[in-house]
C-alpha cells in the first residue's frame, strides 16, 4: 500500500479561545500550501499559535507533528543582542563549520 505525504495538521471541529466563530476543520500534508486571509482581528495569528500551542484549543481533536515550527511576523525566537551568524548557530545546535 502506498502512503501519501506525511500528515504535518490534523484540526477536526477545532474552537479558537476568544473568537466565537464556527470551528475549523482542515488537513495539512507536507508540500501544501494555503492561505489565510482575513481583516485584522479576525483569528488568522490566533490559529497559528492554537496549532503551535494547541492547549489554547477549545476543540475535539488536533494533531500537529512535532516538527512544525511557528515563525511569528516578529521574529520573536530571535536574540536582538546577536548577530544573524550567532542566532542561526544559538538555533542549530552542533552545526559544523567548514
């Protein structure tokens, strides 16, 4: 039997804390791509971090492979105090200089 690309989000009737909306349910493999869009305020960064973060869930199921990483519009998991060179090799750990 042939599997297809590896189930990276799983949302099934997925409620989004703060926002009384109807609940999402959607699947996401390796190698797709969607959009979200929507004014501002409407949940788009507040689903990003529910996936990332799922105990902020108000759902019946998500599952999220723990590889999925989360790069927020700021940043944010960067050292302002270091260069680019010293954040990229603060965040991959036993990088090899050649």
């Amino acid at each position: 039997m042939e599997e297809g690309p590896e189930l990276l989000v799983q949302l099934n009737e997925l409620g989004l804390q703060y926002i009384n909306r109807k609940p999402i349910s959607l699947s996401l493999h390796r190698g797709e791509k969607i959009a979200l869009v929507g004014s501002n305020g409407t949940g788009k960064s507040l689903l990003l971090k529910t996936i990332i973060n799922p105990k902020m869930a108000k759902s019946r199921e998500l599952i999220v492979t723990p590889s999925l990483k989360y790069i927020d519009q700021y940043f944010s998991f960067l050292d302002k105090n270091l260069s680019a060179y010293e954040n990229f090799v603060r965040l991959v750990p036993g990088l090899q200089e050649d």
